[in-house]
C-alpha cells in the first residue's frame, strides 16, 4: 500500500499510509482506537475506496471496487466484529457453505444434506467438528467464540493469498487461540501472507515478524524483533502512544466499605461448590475464567436479567433481589454486556441517542426531547472518555470498537451507580483505551463498586485491583494483585478444551495443510 488517504468529510482518517508486506510473512499492526486500522483493511478488503494512493500486488497497481473483486484477487478478510461474517438467521452449516452456495455453478435446488457435507469439508480447514445438532441450529443460538471460528474457517478455505485477521482472538480462548497461530504459521510457512491486527503485545511476540505502528492515521514505524530478546515493547509503545509505557502505569487502590455481597451462589442446581463474593467501593475487581466459567452467568444474574440454580444478593446492607434490569438500574447497579454490537448498541442512531439511552427522562420535557441538552451531556462525556467522533450526532457505525466501547460505558456514567459491571469490556480495545477506561472506572470507584469479567490473563493485570478467578462456576483463587503472578492466575484457571475442538488432534501441520486450505 502507497501514500493511501481517506477522509470522512473534516475527519482525516488515513494520512498517507503505506505499508509492504512480502509473500509468507506475518505482519503485525497495531494501533490505538481510531488510528485508522479498521479503515486501511476496509480498503485493502475492498470494502471502502480510498481518496489517494494505490495498492500494488506483485508490483502491479490494483484496484477493488468492492469486497468480492479483492476475494478474487486472493485477499481474505476475518473483521473483528463476528457478526459482520455471519447471517445470524442462517444455520451454522449455511453459514460455513455460505461461499458455495452464493456461487454460480450450485445447483438451484438446495440440499440439506449436500450442504452440510461442505459445511463439514470448510470446518475442517481449522480442525473444528460441529455435531448434526451445531450444524441445524441458527448462528444467533451458538456463542461469540462459535461464530469467529465458522468465519476463520470460511475465510482460510477461499485459499487467499493474503489473510487479513482484525483481533481475530477478541472472542477466542486461550486453547482457540493457540490452535489458530499454530495454524497460521503453517500456512505462513508454505507461503500465504498474513496481516494480523491486535492490541496484545503477547501475540505479537509469539506470531508476527515485523509490526507496524499506525497512530492518528500515519504510519510512526515499522519494528522487527531483536535476535534472541523479541521487540523492543518501550520504543514500540513509545511509538503508540506517544508517551512511555511508565507514564500509563497506575497504582492498587485500596478497598473500601462493602457494597455489594453475594452469598450461597451456584450457577446450577447441582454445583457443589457455592461460591461467596463481596464488592468493596473503590476497588476494581476482576472476575477472570475462561469461556463457559460462568462469568456471564453470574453478572447477568446480579443485575437481574437472568436466574441461576439459587444465590442471596446485599446492596448497601439491604437485601436485593431485582426480578428484571430495570430493578436494577433503580439501586445504581449497572451492567455493559458482552456483546456490545447484539445487546448494547442500537443500529442507525446517533451516540447523542445511544448514550443518553438509559435516562432518556433526564433529557424530556412533557413528551419532547430536549435535543440541546441531550447534545451538551454527550458531548462533555465524549471529551471526558476521549471518544474520537465528529460529533454527538455521528451514527455509532461511524465509530471504532474502541470508541463504540466508550460510549457504551460513558451511558452508565450519566446515572449514580452503586455497582458497574462490566462483561469483557475491553473485547477488541488497545491498550490505551483499557487505561482511559481503567481511569474511568478508577473514579467511580469513588462511589461505586467495580467488577469486571475477563477470559485475558493480562487485561485482569492491567485493570484489577483484586482477581478473583473463577472455573465452572467455583473459585479456585482470589489475589491482591500484588500476589497475582501471571503463572499463577493461568494454573488457576484450568485451561479446558472447547467443545468444538477434537481432544485428541493437534493443530493441523504445515506438511497437512495442502489438502485443507
């Protein structure tokens, strides 16, 4: 890519970027929200067209007018959104035969049986065996993880040239994600390149040959690692954010008065082991477990949005027992869900909207909205949690994850919270915006209790103040973060496999993969 631009209207996104890659390497990008990643792989992906520069593949100048004409060029997209892969109302073999049946050589008469033979061929790309019963039932019913993975299946059996994942691990486990580097350096290795984005240093580490820094839509510098010591990460990180990695560093607070206790609570019925947990204000707790822990569970169930097998809940010394979310948001206890895109964020309307949601009565007079004071709140939230937007009317789309994971949490910020939880919050968020939204938490831990849900071993480091680490359903540690080694926490966890992973199959090799992808 050449001295590519973008501009949408004032805002420059992309400030004449360019960037080369040679055939098997993997090149690692990082960037902060709203550095312009998203919008450079748009336009690699074919899917936004730039306002100046070129794109050059084997040294010829390329054009994609839209993402089937980049497809064909050999360019597969994985973006960090699942969703954006999938059509929830189709079946998950539909979905992972999606390229063969939208094909013009399929037959017109559609087959269940014919495409669930595909469906299991494109799966076996990555390793992955989803029984009859996966397979028949619509995507929206299968987990986040599910998803990503029916999407890098679909993506690596195109055969591309060149695979582009965006945070493809954002919903992955620790075993998921182990499965794919495995396999991407296979493919690397037999000559398939590969522009891998995240905001983990850990991945960059183990997987990426050289890494770009990409900050305020210019590209600051591209990085190799040193022989024998890996990246330099304080000149890397120097270069993201343009200030040293010690300037992002913060202190334990301290735990102040109980605020919240649970007592007596299992998940299931039959769970043998009830768990006990107490929330103090002004201390960020963590809750870290892998996927199927019953992270989830446990929070919707505090903010009453769900049931679980039996559990007594105290807020402020007074029972609290909320039947539906809007008992809880009344006593200030408040939850930013998993999947900001299905269950946080309203498609097609402004952030003003979107932010103000919650305590919309706030900002009505009689039956009309009161627009200007609605715009002013929104736009003080937006300076305080540094939302990169052109304005409180902008559509939320318009926005990066990151940014769209600011204003989700900024909402809760216009109420008085007693309780925030927060499920994965920082699922695709670089490491600066976990420090501008760990500060953010931090003061309203002045009033409030905090507890945040991670399946990442180093976003618990980065943001807690205590971990508590929880496997199905049963707290198996729960450490100041003084005492919280990485080591200890991962032993802690008990790494598990996914169900949709075979037990007794290693990741498939380089000299295997010829006849999968």
């Amino acid at each position: 890519m050449r001295d590519i631009s973008k501009s949408y209207g004032p805002n420059r996104v992309l400030r004449g970027v360019g960037l080369r890659i040679g055939a098997g390497d993997i090149y690692g990008l990082m960037g902060a929200n709203g550095a312009g990643k998203s919008t450079l792989i748009k336009i690699l992906s074919g899917a936004e067209s730039p306002d100046g520069g070129e794109i050059l593949r084997d040294g010829e100048v390329v054009v994609f007018p839209d993402p089937l004409a980049a497809q064909r060029s050999g360019i597969g997209t994985v973006h960090q959104n699942p969703n954006d892969g999938v059509i929830l109302d189709m079946t998950v073999a539909e979905n992972l035969a999606l390229d063969r049946l939208g094909d013009r050589s399929s037959p017109i008469l559609f087959s269940r049986r014919r495409t669930e033979a595909q469906a299991v061929e494109v799966a076996a790309t990555l390793g992955l065996r989803f029984d009859r019963q996966t397979l028949r039932s619509p995507v929206r019913d299968v987990g986040v993880s599910e998803r990503q993975l029916l999407v890098l299946a679909r993506a690596l059996s195109r055969k591309p040239r060149l695979l582009i994942l965006d945070e493809p691990t954002s919903a992955l486990s620790a075993e998921e994600s182990a499965r794919l580097f495995d396999l991407v350096r296979a493919l690397a290795a037999d000559g398939m390149t590969v522009l891998f984005v995240t905001h983990k240093l850990a991945e960059i580490d183990q997987l990426c040959d050289r890494v770009g820094v990409l900050r305020d839509g210019a590209m600051q510098g591209e990085f190799e690692p040193i022989p024998g010591r890996g990246f330099d990460w304080t000149t890397v990180l120097t270069a993201l954010f343009d200030r040293t990695p010690a300037e992002s560093e913060r202190a334990e607070l301290p735990p102040g008065e109980p605020v919240l206790s649970l007592e007596g609570v299992r998940l299931r019925e039959d769970d043998p082991h009830p768990l006990d947990l107490e929330l103090h204000r002004g201390h960020v707790t963590v809750l870290l477990g892998l996927l199927g822990s019953g992270k989830t569970e446990l929070l919707e169930w505090i903010f009453g949005a769900t049931s679980i097998g039996a559990g007594r809940r105290t807020l402020d010394g007074r029972p609290f027992d909320p039947g539906y979310p809007g008992a809880a948001i009344k006593r200030g206890v408040y939850l930013v869900p998993e999947s900001r895109h299905e269950q946080a964020i309203i498609p097609g309307w402004p952030i003003r909207s979107q932010l103000t949601l919650p305590f919309a009565g706030m900002f009505t007079r009689g039956t009309l909205m009161r627009t200007g004071a609605e715009r002013r709140a929104t736009a003080t939230m937006m300076r305080d949690l540094g939302v990169v937007a052109a304005g409180p009317d902008a559509p939320i789309e318009t926005l990066s994850g990151g940014n769209q994971q600011k204003v989700v949490i900024g909402r809760w910020l216009l109420g008085e919270p007693r309780v925030l939880l927060l499920d994965e919050p920082f699922r695709g968020v670089d490491i600066n915006a976990r420090h501008d939204i760990g500060a953010t938490v931090r003061e309203l831990a002045a009033t409030a209790a905090v507890l945040v849900a991670t399946s990442d071993v180093d976003e618990a480091l980065e943001v807690g103040d205590r971990i508590v680490v929880l496997d199905r359903g049963r707290i198996t540690a729960d450490l100041a973060l003084g005492d919280a080694g990485r080591e200890r926490l991962i032993t802690a966890m008990s790494v598990r496999r996914t169900p949709s992973l075979p037990p007794s199959e290693a990741a498939p090799s380089a000299a295997g993969k010829e006849s999968h992808a």
